[in-house]
C-alpha cells in the first residue's frame, strides 16, 4: 500500500493527471487514509516541485502541470477529507487587485498552496479593496494573497491594506503580496507580512508564516 502513495508522490511530480486520478482512487478503494494519501503523496510531491523550480530544473510549465495533476488527486480526496473532518493547513483568500485583469500568476499560487494543503477562496481578478474586506469578514482567513501585475495597480495593494487597518481587521490575517513589478522592499513599505517571488515561495512563506516549516 505504501507503494500507491509513492506512485501518486511520482505522478504529482510528472504531472500524469490520469494516473494521479487512477492511483488515488485506487488508495481509497484499498482503504489507505486519505490524510496519508494527502500528506505524503500530493503534498510531499507539491513541496518537491517547489524545491525543483527553485533549483532551477522545473520552471513554470512544469509547476502548471504538476499542479493540474495534484488537483485531480485532490478532487478525489476532497469529499474523503471533509467528511472525516479533517482540516487543511489554513485558510487562504487570494485575488488579483483591482484595474489587473492577470491571473496566470494568481491561478498558479493558488494551485501551490492547495498543494501545499490550505484551503483556496479564489476572488479572480479586478478585485477592489472593498471586495477583499468582505472576503475577510466572511471567510475568516489566515491569509491574504495579492498580487498585482501592472505597476498601475501597484497603488490598489497599498490601498487594501489601507482599508484593512480602517476597518480593524488587518490584525486578524497576514497578507503576501505578489507580482512582476512588486519587491521585498515595496512589501514592507505597504505593510504587508510577506513578498513572493513565485508560486513556490508563496506556498513556502505560507507554511512558515503558520507552521514555522516549508
């Protein structure tokens, strides 16, 4: 049974979308738990991706088709993981700020990060600051994602966050930020927990920001 986990660990990791399916399905009807299929098979894959593109040997395709295949696992075990109560990591509300329509980027660190076990509320693009404050109040989340792709909109980073502290909630969540024309030193100067570089890294931060380990 042990060698069904390490085979979806490899499909992940291959991005063979049909044999994660397959596998995963067939860990269930073998009666394998699906926190050990989730943990060392999708997981453990999605943190290895991560170590490859920040190694230089996968790059962002590669990282698209793994995610792809951990989703198809995750379809799966989904239902599984629910009824058995069993939570994810923590939760993450992500979107692409208002005036940017990108969401390539986005699309990608949510699939890492769902990789990486915490549950996604994807509010896609165009997202206003008003809009992500209703997220907060509705979702409870752990952690805001934002990402920004134009430096017009740069300015609509700073903005929510802005409206995060009026409306008293920016001590309730930690927010990342993201995107081409963002930096390390443009995240602090917002006020914002943390800088991505790419999907990796946000899944990476994600996980240290509340578990203290990538």
């Amino acid at each position: 049974m042990e060698n069904l986990v390490q085979d979806v660990y490899s499909a992940v990791i291959e991005g063979n979308s049909p044999v994660v399916k397959d596998l995963v399905q067939r860990s269930l009807d073998e009666g394998l738990p699906a926190e050990t299929v989730l943990n060392d098979g999708l997981i453990a894959a999605m943190n290895e991706v991560g170590h490859l593109f920040e190694d230089g040997e996968f790059f962002v395709p590669e990282m698209l088709v793994s995610a792809r295949a951990m989703q198809s696992g995750m379809s799966l075990l989904r239902p599984t993981l629910i009824a058995m109560d069993i939570k994810p990591v923590g939760k993450v509300v992500i979107g692409t700020v208002k005036g940017d329509l990108h969401d390539i980027g986005k699309n990608l660190v949510s699939m890492m990060l769902e990789g990486a076990g915490f549950q996604i509320i994807d509010l896609g693009t165009d997202v206003a600051p008003e809009t992500f404050v209703e997220a907060v109040n509705s979702h409870s989340p752990d952690i805001v994602g934002m990402s920004a792709l134009l430096t017009t909109t740069m300015v609509n980073i700073e903005k929510t966050i802005e409206l995060f502290n009026s409306s008293g909630i920016r001590d309730n969540v930690k927010v990342i930020v993201g995107g081409a024309p963002l930096s390390p030193k443009y995240a602090e100067d917002v006020g914002a927990d943390g800088y991505a570089s790419d999907a990796g890294q946000a899944a990476k931060i994600a996980r240290q920001m509340l578990i203290g380990n990538a």
